[in-house]
C-alpha cells in the first residue's frame, strides 16, 4: 500500500514552513510531487487556516495575512527556479541519456521555441518534466530562466491565493488530492522503465559498420 504523499507534503510544510516550501517545490521541478497541493496549503497556512501552525523563517515567526502570504509563494517561486535550473544542467551536460524522449519533445520546442518553456510551466505533469529536455535542446539559459521564474510565480502565487481563499475548507481539497499519490508514483516508474529499457536496448544493439 502507498504511503499518502499528501500527509508527508503538508506535515513537513507545517513543521518547517518556508523551507519545506522551498525545498519541495525545487523537487516539483523535477518530478511531480505535488506542487499544487503544496501551494494550496501554504496559501492556508498564509491565512491562519491551519490550527496552531504558523509560517517560520529563519527562526521568526510570520504575521498571519499578506507577509506569510508573500514569503511562502516567493518561497515556493524561488524553489521551482532552483530545481529547474538543477535540471537545465542536467539535461544539457547528459543530452544522449534517453534520446527518444528528446526526439519527442523536440518538435514541441521547435514549434513553440521559448514559449514552450514558459506554457510548459504552466501545464500540470509536464511542468514537472521540462527542465531536462529543455537543457539538452539547447533552450538559451537566459529566456529560460526569465520565462521558468514567470511561470512559477504565477502557478505559487496563484495556487496559494486558492489556499488562502479555502480557508478552512482547504482539507476538501487535501482529500480530493489523493490521486497525486498514485499519479506521482506512476510517473517516476514510467521514466525509470523508458531509461531501463532504452539502455537494454541500446547494450544489446549491434555496432553500426560492423
């Protein structure tokens, strides 16, 4: 049985706030785990929905309102660049890895060009899966990275002020959230079987002019 993502994503949000948000949200950029589920509950955290928690950095306690509000989406914002940026130079330094899932995402970046960054970012599961295709395609570091931080700030902004809005009916949608669990656990076994299988196949293929 799956151990639920959803409690570990909000229980490490509320015992190291702005961190947690931080830290997870710089892993969303990698891999799906949860990204709107954690801007939802920092957008509750934000607004005093969450019985005796309260948003924390650097040892200070935020005021409830419009500052949690601002630090735990920049929080979030600054994150999703870091982990994007980790997986741009991943995917530019290791190009040859898996080259049938860049031949797939290549004419997408050659329809859209730096567009394809930014509505990328915006689209569920393919903001997620991004970042490396993006390095290896030769994505210009400097539009990538405007347009990477554009788009997480208004999926962190956003996100949380639907949090903020919920309230304290935000828990309806922690509990509606469950699929993350299993989505997210498909997906990392999805990729871990397109390498394997490419890198079998690629062991056994014969040598070209041989």
């Amino acid at each position: 049985m799956i151990a639920s993502l959803t409690s570990h994503l909000t229980s490490s949000i509320a015992h190291h706030g702005v961190y947690a948000v931080f830290a997870l949200m710089a892993l969303d950029a990698l891999l799906p785990v949860g990204g709107e589920l954690i801007m939802v509950y920092a957008g509750a955290l934000s607004a005093g929905a969450i019985a005796g928690q309260h948003a924390m950095v650097f040892g200070t306690q935020l005021a409830t309102g419009i500052e949690s509000y601002v630090v735990l989406a920049l929080a979030g914002s600054l994150g999703y660049l870091v982990g994007a940026l980790i997986g741009w130079t991943v995917g530019s330094r290791g190009r040859h890895v898996v080259p049938e899932a860049l031949e797939r995402a290549e004419p997408w970046f050659e329809r859209f060009g730096n567009r394809a960054v930014f509505f990328g970012r915006l689209t569920p599961v393919v903001r997620s899966f991004i970042s490396i295709p993006a390095g290896a395609l030769g994505s210009p570091l400097g539009p990538y990275t405007a347009l990477t931080l554009l788009g997480s700030m208004i999926w962190c902004f956003g996100f949380a002020a639907a949090g903020w809005a919920l309230g304290d009916t935000w828990d309806s949608f922690h509990r509606n959230f469950r699929y993350a669990d299993y989505a997210a656990v498909v997906a990392v076994v999805g990729v871990a079987v397109a390498v394997l299988l490419h890198r079998r196949g690629a062991r056994r293929a014969p040598p070209r002019g041989g």
